[in-house]
C-alpha cells in the first residue's frame, strides 16, 4: 500500500512536471506580464550607469530604492536622472524608485578609512564627531548610544557580520566613551548598522537630514517612502505628516520592521502604511537567528489576515555578492517569500556593490517567476 502511494505520487509529480514543462509553460514563460511579485533592485556604485540600469530592467527588474542612510537626495540627481532614462527607454510612464530614510536607526559615523577588527582587539566607541579619523582604535557612534550601553552588553554591526562586547564606560574629551573587545571581528565601513539587543534608545522619528530628503521627494518624482526601524503608529503618522506638509501625502509609505518593538505593534501599524517590509538584517540583529523564519512567518501570516502588502528584503542573494551563482538555500529562501504571498522582494548590496548585479537580478526574477507558475499549478 504504501508503494503504491509512493508510485502514485511520483506519476502526480511527473504529470505536474509534464504540464509545467510543456507548451502551456513555454507561452506563460513568453509573458513577463504574468509575474504578480514586484521586483526591486538597489541603485549603488555597482548598476549606477545608465546602461546597466537598462539591462537590469530588462531582466525583470520593476523598481529600485535608493538608501538614504549613506547619502542625501540631492547627491542622487545623476542616479535619479540614470534611472527614469533608462526606465524610459523600455517602458511608457514613470519607474517606481523608493528612498530608504535614515529614521530612528543607529549607524557608524564617519571612519578615515574602513577598519578591520581582529577577534580580541580592543577598540573605544566614541561620540560621533568627537573621534580621531587618524585612530584606527576609535569607532564613531551616537552618542546617545553610549550612554545606554553597560559591561556585557552585545553590540553587533553591519547586521551582525561584526560583534562587539562593551567593558566599560569611560570619559573621553569630556564626554562618554565605551572600551569594547571584538568577539567576531570583520571589515567595518563608514554608515554600516548599529544594534545592541535588548536596549531601548529614545530617538526622534524623522532626522534633519531626513527632513530635508523629504522636502524634495515631490521634485525628484519619487513614488515611495521607506521609514527604518518603525517602533508604533506614532511614527508613521510622523511620516505621513511631514509628507503632508510638502505636498507629497500620495507618496506610498513602506514601513520596515527591525526590532521587537516594531513586531510587537504590528497591528496598529498596518492602517499607517501601504505596505510593510520584513528587513531581516536589523530584526536578525534583535533575536536569536534561530527565531527569525518563525518572525517573517508571523508577520506575512498577519499581513495575509488584514490584507496588507508586504515585501521580504535582505540577503536573499549575498552569496551573489562575490559569486555567480547562487546557493540552494537562497533560491528556496526566494521560494518561500512568494509562497508566504510577498507583494514584492528586493536586492540590496547585491546591486549596490556586488560583483554580479545582472546575475542576481536574473536569478531573483526567474525565481520568482518559477515560483508563482508553480504555486499557480497547484490550486
């Protein structure tokens, strides 16, 4: 009984695979236009040329972001000009080009050269601004970090590729300084991410560097908002309200979830924005790795429920990074975003700075696409 069961499968599986591989699947395959998952990109040194942004549309590619944490809008008029060029070179209309803010999230501030961090060294984070670019030792962070920052504590950066552990406080040029020994040493780079799991830092919304983004969001055509590390309602409403006040209220508003706070108001987030982001650098930085599949599930399981969008970001093809090809693990991990119901996914340091952003792209795209004409198959 049980062979037959097992036979009788494998003849479901090869009829199925017979279908999807058949004439049916080749004229699906011929309509791009059968793709319902959104395709993002990032714009970086690496696809900032115009006729790379043209390939990468033509690959599939139906958006791209501009991260704001490392630059302002008004440093990105060529790239900006690159992206509606070549957008309008294969398509009618206007590209759906979203900026990430910098919000309420935590960063590295200006290093005189990147540093690379041995297992054991010592090193003092230093207030923003007050650091010496000429001491590899010191690393620049906000100060209103340091002083929530106690011997034990776990700080981990560029989404935990790097981990630190705090010693002790200690007056430095008449502020507060923090001496930490690497655990897990890296390349550390100017602007990369800050966490320190379980500590709760009050900081505003909006910085001043994202009010001046925004009040040029209206001029520089752009169709989406992405607010970092979103902790309540409170904070979209902020963001929906300084896009008010520059007459850009339309513009869509992606909310990122990156910490616990963030997860745990989920429900009174999803009225404040059209669509949330499942950024799993920053909310893997916030838990165990171990609980972070179970988070994404979570959160698509609630967006599913009160039919909100949502968008699964962040190392979906790193390894492509520095390699051709991707991982097993990352095209079912592609897979499995489109099957949770994602409305869109999206490359980051893949596009940005990779060595392969058309590969990537590609891959992303025919992923997806397998994925959605696979899950079509089965209903």
């Amino acid at each position: 009984e049980i062979t037959t069961r097992l036979v009788g499968s494998e003849m479901c599986i090869r009829d199925r695979h017979d279908r999807i591989t058949g004439g049916a699947a080749e004229q699906l395959r011929g309509e791009k236009s059968i793709m319902k998952t959104k395709i993002y990109g990032t714009i970086g040194p690496a696809c900032c040329d115009t006729e790379m942004l043209v390939h990468l549309f033509e690959k599939g590619m139906t958006g791209i972001r501009i991260n704001l944490s490392h630059a302002d809008l008004e440093e990105a008029d060529a790239w900006i000009s690159g992206i509606h060029s070549a957008w309008s070179r294969l398509h009618d209309g206007t590209p759906e080009i979203l900026i990430d803010l910098r919000g309420p999230e935590l960063r590295i501030g200006t290093l005189g050269a990147e540093r690379l961090l041995k297992e054991g060294d010592g090193l003092s984070l230093v207030a923003d601004g007050q650091n010496n670019l000429f001491d590899p030792t010191e690393i620049p962070v906000p100060g209103t970090l340091l002083v929530a920052l106690a011997p034990g504590q776990e700080i981990l950066l560029d989404d935990g590729r790097i981990a630190l552990k705090v010693e002790e406080q200690f007056r430095l040029r008449s502020s507060v300084a923090v001496e930490c020994t690497v655990v897990r040493g890296g390349v550390l780079k100017s602007g990369k991410s800050i966490a320190a799991p379980g500590v709760e830092i009050q900081t505003p919304t909006l910085t001043e560097r994202d009010y001046r983004n925004l009040a040029r969001v209206k001029q520089c055509r752009i169709t989406g908002v992405m607010l970092p590390f979103v902790r309540n309602q409170e904070d979209l409403k902020n963001l929906k309200e300084a896009l008010i006040n520059e007459d850009a209220g339309d513009i869509r508003i992606f909310a990122k979830i990156e910490n616990l706070q963030g997860m745990e108001h989920l429900g009174e987030l999803l009225p404040h924005c059209d669509e949330i982001v499942i950024a799993r650098g920053d909310l893997g930085n916030a838990m165990p790795l171990a609980k972070l599949p179970c988070a994404q599930e979570e959160i698509a399981a609630q967006c599913r429920k009160h039919g909100r969008a949502f968008m699964v970001v962040t190392q979906m093809l790193a390894s492509m990074e520095h390699r051709a090809v991707p991982t097993r693990a990352e095209v079912s991990d592609i897979f499995r975003a489109v099957q949770q119901g994602a409305a869109s996914v999206m490359l980051t340091g893949e596009t940005a700075a990779g060595e392969y952003p058309l590969e990537a792209m590609e891959v992303l795209v025919d992923t997806v696409r397998e994925a959605e004409w696979y899950l079509e198959e089965r209903r």
